[in-house]
C-alpha cells in the first residue's frame, strides 16, 4: 500500500501519513563515571585527608612506646636469664624501670630519688596496686654482695609488678597540697 500524496500549490507534496517521514531519535552518548561529580571530589578529600591523620597518629602513638617495648623485652630476657642471682635480677629490674621513667622526659626527678622514694613514686603513680611487697632493704640488695638473698616468689612478684607498671605506664601529675590548710 503506498501512501497517497497531496499536491499543494509550488509543487510541494505533504504526505497523508506524517509519521513516514520521521527518523529514530539519536540518543546523546552515555554519561561516563570519569571525572566525578564535584561532592565526590570532596568525599574522596575527605577520606584521604582523614586516612593521612589516622596513619600519622598510629605512626606517632606506636613511636612513643617504643621505650616500652623495649623494656618490656629487656625485662622478658632478664626473666628467662638463669645464670645469675635474684639479687642481680631485682637490680637489673630497678634499672631497668628508671629508665623506663628517664624515657619519659616528666620523670627525670623521680629517678634522681633514692631506691625506696622511687617505688613509693611508681605505687603512685600506678593505678593498680603494685610493688606492694617490695622488700624494705633495696639498697643492700643493690650494693651489698653479702645481703640476703631475695626469694623466688618476692621477685617473680617484683618482675611481674614491673611488667605491668611498664606496659600501663603513664605519667599522673599529681597537684601539691597547699600548705594553707595547715
């Protein structure tokens, strides 16, 4: 069946079926997922901004306990030492803690104390109850090669007190008392 035409004046045809004459729509091109709307942009600064800080922090927190770690790992090798005596050991252990408190640059005066000032000091500044079985006579364990010697138990008690002080070390200023109220 064809399609009957008009004659219009100037030789022009309009076709009965207008439809006929019509082409497909040309659709325009797919939108891309690249480059990105501008609000992900600021999502993807954001995020990157923020995994920069998380890692600097980490970084920084896992740097300022490496005093810890090591002394951890010093007080671990002292622990499995058999060769020498527990009273080299409770020594070794006392050092060991003053330097874990010099590592903090806070605790320089504690160390500067005498030996029985510096485990009152670390029972303050504890917020567990440790070092309460220390022996009264340190400086004649420490510079006394004819003191008695410790037990097993007092210093497999001390080891783990200082374990523990260690790895949960952190510095308490403590106000002083005002004296106004004497």
């Amino acid at each position: 069946m064809e399609a009957v035409k008009i004659e219009i004046k100037g030789g022009h045809h309009l076709p009965t079926d207008p439809l006929a004459e019509l082409r497909d729509i040309h659709l325009p091109p797919e939108i891309g997922w690249w480059p990105p709307a501008y609000g992900w942009w600021i999502l993807i600064t954001a995020l990157l901004t923020l995994t920069m800080f998380a890692i600097f922090f980490l970084v920084k927190q896992h740097r300022s306990n490496l005093y810890k770690r090591q002394a951890l790992r010093e007080l671990h090798a002292l622990k499995k030492n058999l060769n020498s005596s527990n009273n080299v050991k409770f020594t070794f252990a006392l050092n060991i803690l003053k330097k874990t408190c010099i590592s903090n640059h806070r605790s320089v005066n504690a160390v500067s104390k005498n030996n029985q000032d510096f485990i009152v000091f670390m029972r303050n500044q504890s917020t567990k109850n440790l070092f309460q079985n220390t022996p009264e006579n340190i400086n004649e364990i420490m510079y006394d090669s004819e003191a008695d010697e410790i037990s097993s138990d007092d210093l497999n008690k001390f080891l783990n007190d200082a374990e523990k002080w260690i790895s949960s070390h952190r510095i308490i200023i403590k106000k002083k008392e005002s004296s106004l109220n004497a």
